[in-house]
C-alpha cells in the first residue's frame, strides 16, 4: 500500500487559496502561512497531516499527493472541504 506525507492549507474560497500560493511564490513560510490561515486542525503542526494511505483521503486530494511533483505547492485543489494548497515532502 502506497503511503505518503503531506502538507496542506485548506480555505474557504478559490481567491483565498490563490492568494496564499503568491505568497508562497514570493517566499512565505508554508508552515507559518497554515497557522495563520488553514481551516483544517493540522493548521497546528504548520498543516502536516503526517503519513497516510494511498486512498484515505478524498479522490483529488490523492492524486495530487501520489501523481504530482514531490516539494512543490500544488493547487487550488478543490474538495467537499474548501480548496487547498498542498505540498507533498515524501510517498513510497
């Protein structure tokens, strides 16, 4: 079973996620940015969802995960849960 290990920030709104990706492209701290911003509980840990299956999270939230180039900030991502911006730092 593939696992991997994640960062992310979830908003609200597509804007609110486009606007914390420039950020990000200007050089913020991804880590600092979820703290301040994310919706999600992991917001306390700088949004590190720590490891997980392929297949336990939603279907687009994976095949960023598992499909995309690890390290860099990929998205708007959007799920049920709002739009994300998601860093994926390792998978096996």
């Amino acid at each position: 079973m593939p696992k991997a290990c994640a960062y992310h920030i979830l908003v609200k709104t597509e804007q609110e996620c486009l606007a914390i990706k420039a950020k990000l492209a200007k050089g913020g701290d991804f880590n600092k940015l979820a703290k301040q911003h994310s919706l999600c509980p992991s917001k306390k840990r700088g949004g590190d969802l720590g490891e997980f299956n392929k297949g336990d999270m939603v279907k687009a939230f994976d095949d960023v995960v598992f499909k995309k180039p690890l390290f860099e900030v990929h998205g708007p991502v959007k799920t049920k849960f709002g739009y994300h911006l998601i860093k994926t730092v390792y998978r096996t």
